[in-house]
C-alpha cells in the first residue's frame, strides 16, 4: 500500500467527479483519503452519519478511484488519478425507509454533491439496487424519479448515471 501511496500522482484540482451514491464511504482509509476530502462527503439523513457502516460503498469508492486494485499494487507504474470521489449516503442497511421515497431520497444525495461543488463534471454512481423485482417489469417511482433527474426534466440539467453493484457473499469477503 505505501508503495503504491508512493507512485500516487492525483492531478491537481480535477473538474470531474465520481458521485457515489451508497451506504457512505470511510475516507479515512490511506488510499482513499487523498481522493476523497471529509468536505465531499454527504448523507440524507444526519442521524445514519456520513461513514460507511456496511463497507459496501466503500469497496465501490475502490473501483471508481482505481479499478483493478491488485493489478496496482503488483504494477510498478505510476497510478494518475484525474477525478475526485464524492459520497451521497442514500441508505442505511438498518434504517430502511420506505420504497416509494427511495426517488427522492435519491434526488436529496444528488443535491447535496451538487449544491457543495456547482462547478464540478459529475458521474452519478447509484451502487444500490432494490431487492424485490415485484413489479414485474413495470417500472417503480424509484426509476421514475431517476430518469427525471438524468434527463434534467425539472432543471434542464442532464445527468451522466451509472449503476455499479459488487454482489459479495461470505465467500468472497
């Protein structure tokens, strides 16, 4: 880790930012901290905090600030990174609120990451999915609300999206 900390080389002042939208992110960490300043860390709701009790959006603040970790950590090259990471804590793994608010809850992580740095180029990258498909295809208020924000139907602000999901057992912890 201190090797590659060692060839590190984060361009100064990127203009673009990967918006991770999770269960927080612990910037603390050595690799990350560089990358993500406690300034650009959010969360919805004050009570749940800003860390990451689960890990898992922590482990995608891994993949969207390096990709392929080990393949850095067994490189000698030098490691430049041109983005930043922020972190919209969307969900608390035992604080679930309800389904039919998960749009907007999504919309108020997305305006936090907006409202703290206007200036910046964001990917927004929802690292969550819902667990229960009982809609049959149909498609939920979530969506709904995802595609208004990316299709800047009420801003007139288009939106790059992603989502990004790590599907981890016991196995491969």
């Amino acid at each position: 880790m201190q090797d590659l900390l060692g060839r590190l080389n984060i361009l100064p002042d990127p203009t673009v930012s990967v918006c991770i939208l999770d269960t927080g992110i612990n910037n603390g960490l050595p690799l990350l901290s560089p990358i993500i300043p406690d300034g650009s860390c959010h969360t919805v709701f004050e009570k749940w905090g800003k860390d990451d009790s689960s890990g898992h959006g922590t482990l995608m603040a891994g993949i969207a600030a390096y990709g392929d970790l080990l393949e850095k950590l067994t490189s000698q090259n030098p490691v430049i990174i041109g983005h930043t990471l922020e972190s919209a804590k969307i969900f608390q793994p035992n604080d679930q609120k309800e389904p039919e608010l998960w749009g907007d809850i999504t919309s108020q992580g997305i305006s936090l990451a907006e409202i703290n740095a206007p200036n910046k180029k964001r990917i927004l990258c929802c690292a969550i999915t819902a667990q229960d498909h009982s809609g049959k295809g149909k498609p939920s208020s979530w969506s709904g609300a995802i595609d208004q924000i990316i299709s800047g139907a009420n801003d007139d602000n288009k939106r790059l999206f992603f989502s990004m999901c790590r599907k981890y057992s016991e196995r491969n912890r």
